[in-house]
C-alpha cells in the first residue's frame, strides 16, 4: 500500500495551487477541528494537508459543481486499479501517434461516452470507468490542463504539445486513493455554498473559485456549464464574511481584479476580520503567450499569516 503521506494532485487544473502553497501554508490554522473545499479542482491544499498529516481523525468535505470531475474523483478513489490499467492502454496508443489517438479519445469515446451518461441522469456516482481514464488522458495531453465543454457539452480542448507527457502515473493515483478512501474524507457534488453551509466555529474552509477576469482574454471560468459570475462571486464573499463571523477560519485566493479587491475591502469584510494580501504568481491560461506571466493574485483571510 502505497503510504497516504505521499498524496498529491493527479489532476492539472486551471488555477491549480501547487506555486501557491507556500503562502497559503502559513494560514493553515493548527489545530484544524473539520476541513472543507468547495471548489476541489486539483485538490492541492486537500492533498497538501493530508500529506502533513493535519487532517487525519478530522471531518473533511471535499466537493465541486463539475460532474465530471467529481465523478473522475470517485473512480479513482472506488476503482484505482481498473483507472491505472485503462489509462495504461490510453497511453500506449498515445505512443504510437499522439495527435491523432488524442483526437480519437476525445471524439470517438469521451465525448459520445459523457453524452451518453448525462443521457442516463449524469450521477458522478456513476461515471464510468473509461470515462474517468479518458478525462485523465486528455487532462495530462490537452492544452494547459484545462477542462472546457462546448455548448452541446462536448470536450473541445485541443491536443497540446508535449513531448513525454506522463500519462500513468501509478503511485500518484494510489495515494491519491489511499487518501480519497480514508473514513474521515467525503467527495461530494455540490454548490459551494451548500457545501460550506456544514461548517462550524474552528473549521478550516479554503475557497478556490475560477479566478474573476483581468482581461478579456484572461478570462476562464466556464468550467460548468453555468460558468461563474460576477453575482457568483459576490454570492461568495458574502459566504466567506457570514462564515468568518461565526468563527469559521476562511482561507480564498482570487484574482487581483478590481471587482475582487473592492469586494474584500469593504467594511464588512473587514469587520468580520478578512484582510487582503497580494501576491506575486504566474499565470499560464491565456490565448496569447507574450501575456503569460507574473501577476498579483489575492489571498484573503481571517486567520494572520505565521512565517
């Protein structure tokens, strides 16, 4: 058994935290009484906290609105064995001609399988198996890691160019599960808000939404068919502000968008002791290259940093 401390995302993610954990280390409160993250994504604080071992014998809720990608969760963590050897075949055919085995992935089986289970109620409980491995595949091979469906809801992300990506990564997904199956952990598919509605005084919530636009060509939050809106995002600091002030330890990072700095900065917030820290990170999710790069990113809590 692969041991659960080695835990880490084995999903790329638009927005993914791995660059990020070193600041949003020092608000982890210690010691953590239940942790919940309503936009799981890669799960990179989820894995980054397990792997410390702050969260074991503590209540955590893990959930996100994508279907697909709670469904992804789920088969690895029920059904690990059965993801690795499917994702084993995927890339094999990647071997011999990526481009086009990834275009026959994503048009051939992925799409017409999601079709086929939305069809059949779309239950993440149900996703099946090929389903998930094939959302790996394309996950580790698209463009940037992103998760994109068009209108009719099929996957339209292109092939990406990597040159060795690493398709089958089996310790990772091992512990991944190990991690996802321990009692204490609960996978859900659910609003945000739903979700963060469980926690109490002294819970840890850490809230990761798509990023609010710097730009027009900035902009990526359309990772459910709904999207995220400027409404959702005030729908959220009001969460975070009702949550601080019952005592719940708040951990968000956003975009350093105007809309978001006037949103955490009015007196509200900073009555319910949530404060704004900017800082430096790079951002790789742009149409154009010459416009990735440094940027500000927000991190507001009402927890004080520890170096």
């Amino acid at each position: 058994m692969t041991p659960a401390g080695e835990a880490r995302p084995f999903l790329k993610w638009a927005g993914g935290k791995r660059q990020l954990l070193p600041v949003l280390r020092q608000y982890y409160p210690d010691p953590i009484q239940g942790y919940l993250e309503p936009f799981l994504g890669s799960g990179a604080v989820f894995f980054d906290l397990w792997a410390a071992g702050r969260l074991r014998g503590r209540p955590v809720w893990l959930s996100d609105e994508n279907r697909d990608l709670v469904g992804c969760y789920l088969r690895v963590r029920d059904s690990v064995e059965g993801v690795i050897e499917e994702l084993a075949r995927l890339a094999a055919g990647h071997a011999r001609d990526a481009r086009a085995h990834y275009y026959d992935v994503r048009d051939g089986r992925f799409n017409p399988g999601r079709l086929a289970w939305v069809a059949s109620g779309g239950d993440p409980a149900a996703y099946p198996l090929p389903l998930a491995a094939a959302l790996l595949y394309l996950n580790r091979t698209g463009y940037n890691g992103l998760f994109r469906l068009n209108r009719r809801g099929g996957y339209n992300v292109p092939a990406g160019r990597y040159a060795n990506p690493r398709i089958v990564d089996e310790p990772r997904l091992r512990a991944a599960s190990t991690a996802l199956s321990a009692p204490e952990v609960t996978v859900t598919c659910e609003s945000f808000d739903r979700s963060a509605a469980r926690a109490r005084p002294g819970d840890f919530v850490y809230f990761d939404p798509p990023y609010a636009p710097l730009g027009p060509t900035a902009s990526f939050r359309h990772y459910t068919a709904s999207g995220f809106s400027d409404a959702d995002q005030a729908r959220l600091q009001a969460l975070a502000v009702g949550l601080a002030g019952r005592g719940v330890h708040v951990l968000l990072s956003n975009s350093s968008a105007d809309s978001i700095v006037g949103l955490y900065g009015q007196r509200t917030a900073r009555s319910a002791g949530l404060r704004i820290r900017r800082v430096p990170a790079r951002r790789a999710i742009n149409t154009r290259a010459d416009r990735r790069g440094p940027v500000d990113e927000l991190v507001v809590s009402n927890l004080p940093p520890v170096a």
